[in-house]
C-alpha cells in the first residue's frame, strides 16, 4: 500500500514526464523573438523605413532561419557585418579564409531571403 507521500511524489514525476511529451520540440532555425525583430527592424531601416518592408524583412528572417540554426545565424552575421570595422579591428575577420567564406554564405543567404521576398537592395 501507497503511503500519501508516495502517491504525491509518484504523481508529480508523471505530471512532470507528460507535460515533457506535449512540449514543443525545439527546432533548428529557431530563432529568438528578440533577434528576429531586431532583423527586421535593422532590415526595414537600411531599405527606407516603408511600413511594407515590415512584412518582407520578417519573410527574410523566416527564410535565413532555415538555412541556419541560431549560434551559426549570430556567428555569420557577426562576422558579415565586423568585416567593415576598420583598420585592425575588423582584419581579423577580413584576413582569415575561413572567415570570408562565412561571411560571403551569409550575404549570399541574406541576399536569396531578400529577393525572395521582395526586399529590394
């Protein structure tokens, strides 16, 4: 026979193990709501601010998503965009081949996403 302590403690590890069955599984491309509209606002800012771009940069953070997980996304587009600091603080990024070659996958992405989406350069 179940003593109540064990009744409870046998009831909270299946309520723990079921609500890990209904969890969303995480995905690959998942990105962080923060960093997506961050994207999008950046986005919208470079192309002129239209309130149109609102929907085709958020369509572009949707399709770079799916060619990137997220730490590879921050890895690329940090390294993208610090190829234009100056002098030596952005030569690491520009010196290195194995950093070009990031950087240029990821413009070429980013390029994709925008003509996908009707994002005009």
């Amino acid at each position: 026979m179940m003593t109540w302590a064990t009744r409870k403690a046998a009831f909270a590890a299946m309520a723990l193990a079921g609500g890990a069955l209904f969890a969303a599984p995480a995905r690959a491309g998942d990105f962080p709501t923060a960093d997506r509209v961050e994207y999008v606002l950046e986005c919208m800012y470079r192309h002129g601010g239209d309130q149109a771009l609102l929907y085709k940069c958020s369509c572009a953070i949707d399709n770079i998503a799916k060619s990137y997980t997220y730490d590879d996304y921050v890895a690329a587009s940090t390294t993208a965009r610090s190829q234009g600091l100056a002098a030596d603080q952005g030569g690491v990024f520009r010196d290195d081949a194995g950093n070009r070659s990031v950087a240029s996958k990821y413009r070429k992405v980013q390029e994709q996403a925008w003509h996908a989406c009707g994002v005009v350069k």
